[in-house]
C-alpha cells in the first residue's frame, strides 16, 4: 500500500472510478454472501457500491435474514439473487467467484478452507479464527491454492490510520513505546442481548446449521440471535472488539504478534444470556519494542466507543473512529526541587553549566505559549466501502492487500490469548518458531 499523498489521491480517484464504472456482465465478480446477519447486510452494501461486484448467491439459517437479503440486492442492482439451503451448494458453483463469509466464528475456517480450495477467493468476516491453531491451517490453504483472502476488520482502510501509520513512519512521535486502545459501549445492544424476530421459530431457523462443529444443544433462539455472548460460538469481547485493535496497532506499528499476554475480566452485569465476560483487560508485550493496554467494558461508554492513544517520546497521537489528533511532547528537565537542597554555592554552580542552561532553563522562563496540536476529521466513503476496493484490487491484480491470512491469524491470536490468559490466571506466550501460542 502506498502510503503517500499521492498514494490517497490515486485510491480515491480509483475509487471514484469503481463505483461510477459501467460494467459488463462478463467482466463482474459474482460475490456469494454465506451468513447474512446484521454486518453481512452491511458488507453486501460495502460491496453492492462496486459494481464490479454482483451479488447473485445468499446462504443463512434463518429465513429471515435471506429475504431480507434479497431484497436490498433487487432494491440496490435490480437483479435477483439466488438462496441456498447449504453453503456447499454456494461453494460447490463454479459460477461464484468470491465469497462473504460473515457466519459466527466458529464456521470460519471450515468454509474459508473450503472455499478457498474450490477455487474462490474469500472476504472473511473478523475474526479469521476460532481457535488459534486454525489460522495456521488457513494461511497454508491460502498459499497452496494461490487465492486471495482479506479479513474484514475496516479500520486499517481508514485515511485516518493510514495517516496515523504515516506519521509513526517519518518519526512524527519518537519512540512509541506504550499505546492504550479502549472499545466501550453501555446498552443492551452493545452488549450483543439482540431482539429476536418474532417469527423465528424451529420452522423458519434451521439450528442443525447453525451449530455445525459447535457443541450439541437444544433449538434455544438466544443462542442462535446473540451468539457473540457465548463461548460455543464466539470468544466475546476479545474476538469482537480486541481483534479491531490489535488488527490497527498492528497495522500502525508494523508489528506481527505479541510475545506476551496477560488478561483479566469478569461477568458483573449482563448475566442473562451470557457466559462470555462483559468487561476485559490485558496487557500485551511485544518483541517490537513496547506495550499496549487493552480495556473494554459494557457498562460505560466513555471514550467515544473506540479510541487509540499511541504515547511516543516525542508526541501523542489520538485515533478514533474518523478523526486523528497529534500533539508533540514539550519535554523540560526542571530539578530546582532537588538542587534547592544543595549548599547555595553548588546551586549556582549548577545553573552556570551550559548544558544546564540548555536543558532546564526553558523551565525558568517567563510564561509564554508553545505551538499546539494537529486534528485531522475524516469525510467520504465509508471504511467498510474502501475495504471492498482493497479486496476488488486484490482479485483483479492477485496480490495481496495488507490484511491476509497471516494479519488475520495474528489479530486473531492476540484475543485468544487474552482470553485463556483470563480463563486460566496465568501469562500466555507465543511460540514464534511455531507461530501458535505456546503450549
């Protein structure tokens, strides 16, 4: 990726000409969406606005969610889609070329793997995995059959991060050696407790594909619409929300994986259809040189939901959601508290050598104003439409966009080992030999 001002202009002007190109029908992507829940109807529409990408297949256990589905694919293109009964039929076409797969976590590898051996190439929901070790198994499928995958964590598709990643390269903030990333919501709905169609019934949800691999259990709705809250399904707020932010520092710091991880975090609040924690901490330590804090909560929403502290020895810079903030670092030595104690003739002494001067006297001056802060606030396309791009690059030129499997199976491996580290009370470390966490 070029991260250049002209790298931005040409991205936008090949965006613009993406979304306004005038498409032969032999010339568009047919795209498969498998799992159509509430993000998958997002990134359909991140799709839909390349009309290089043509929607033409739809697979879910509720039948809500694929007439649904169709429906925004007639309103948007005027085509109509296809539903399936089973993804294997989706991957068993040989007219699809490409696949969402935006099913809960624990179907991932398994239809990312599948696919990518039938020949399609892949845009996975994050997280890339459901347990560590299978990202090792994708990565492989991955370079043996030559397709392209691109994990669907937006943020790095950003102007703001990929200035933000700019900035940290020319050396704007020094030395970064600590960077504090929170994810915080307070509501219902923040906390994945969904409301539940009123015609989901064992007619119109199949529950036998949806558990899959998963462990066997009663028809339960719940489990079904909020399966985010439990660990059959999901890794919660690690999987969901850390991912993001290991999936950005990673991105900004050209970083791989960490070496080090200890988490903690409890259920205190959401109790009720849950057995995942509703607030996590961890601590990450990475070869690279620094340290990051990981928070998230669903009982206060302070930090704007999403926000990234990147503390460098020179400057601070502040990502969130669309906007970026830089301020550099005043730095002054000022020792009059401990040189006050001296013998009055050391004292003097002291503030006569120049290097003294040099360092501390800004401290002593009359009181004056320093040049502040940089804020930056991001317009146009949405992230998530930018992202498609990146994957509709990745397909026309067959190479990879930064966000690949091995991005994928790192950001990923960072909430797992969050998460054992909390289940288990002990540090979690990684084996860079086997590029697994350790045993």
């Amino acid at each position: 990726m070029d991260f250049s001002r002209r790298g931005f202009l040409e991205m936008n002007a090949a965006l613009a000409t993406s979304m306004s190109a005038q498409v032969a029908p032999n010339d568009r992507i047919q795209l498969a969406c498998i799992g159509c829940g509430a993000r998958a109807h997002e990134l359909m529409a991140g799709a839909m606005a390349h009309p290089q990408f043509e929607i033409t297949q739809v697979v879910d256990a509720y039948t809500g969610r694929t007439e649904r589905a169709l429906d925004r694919i007639k309103e948007t293109r005027g085509n109509t889609a296809k539903i399936r009964r089973d993804y294997r039929e989706v991957i068993a076409d040989k007219s699809v070329d490409a696949i969402i797969c935006a099913t809960p976590d624990h179907w991932h590898k398994q239809i990312v793997v599948e696919a990518m051996k039938a020949g399609k190439d892949v845009y996975c929901e994050k997280p890339l995995t459901y347990k560590s070790a299978e990202g090792l198994e994708i990565i492989a499928t991955a370079r043996d059959t030559g397709r392209m995958l691109q994990v669907g964590s937006q943020g790095m598709s950003t102007m703001s991060q990929v200035r933000a990643k700019q900035m940290i390269k020319e050396g704007k903030l020094g030395k970064v050696t600590m960077i504090r990333a929170a994810y915080n919501r307070n509501s219902a709905s923040g906390a994945w407790i969904y409301p539940i169609p009123p015609d989901a019934n064992p007619q119109t949800v199949n529950w036998d594909m949806f558990l899959g691999s998963a462990p066997k259990h009663g028809f339960d709705l719940e489990r079904f619409f909020r399966w985010r809250c439990y660990r059959d399904y999901s890794g919660g707020i690690a999987t969901d929300l850390f991912v993001h932010l290991c999936t950005t520092i990673h991105f900004l710091m050209d970083a791989k994986v960490p070496s080090k991880v200890m988490g903690m975090g409890g259920l205190y609040r959401w109790k009720e259809s849950r057995d995942v924690p509703d607030t996590l901490n961890a601590v990450l330590e990475y070869p690279e040189g620094f340290t990051v804090n990981l928070s998230s909560t669903f009982n206060n929403q302070s930090s704007s939901e999403a926000s990234f502290m990147f503390l460098g020895t020179e400057g601070t810079l502040s990502v969130g959601w669309g906007e970026l903030k830089y301020w550099p670092e005043h730095i002054g030595e000022d020792n009059r508290w401990i040189v006050e104690s001296w013998p009055k003739k050391l004292e003097e002494a002291y503030y006569k050598d120049p290097k003294v001067q040099k360092e501390e006297m800004p401290s002593l001056a009359k009181a004056h104003l320093v040049e502040g802060g940089t804020e930056w606030r991001e317009q146009g396309q949405d992230a998530t439409i930018i992202h498609f791009w990146h994957f509709l690059n990745s397909i026309k030129t067959r190479k990879s966009y930064w966000e690949d499997a091995v991005a994928g199976h790192h950001a990923a491996a960072c909430a797992h080992m969050v998460n054992q580290s909390a289940r288990e009370g002990r540090m979690v470390q990684w084996d860079f030999a086997r590029d697994d966490v350790k045993a």
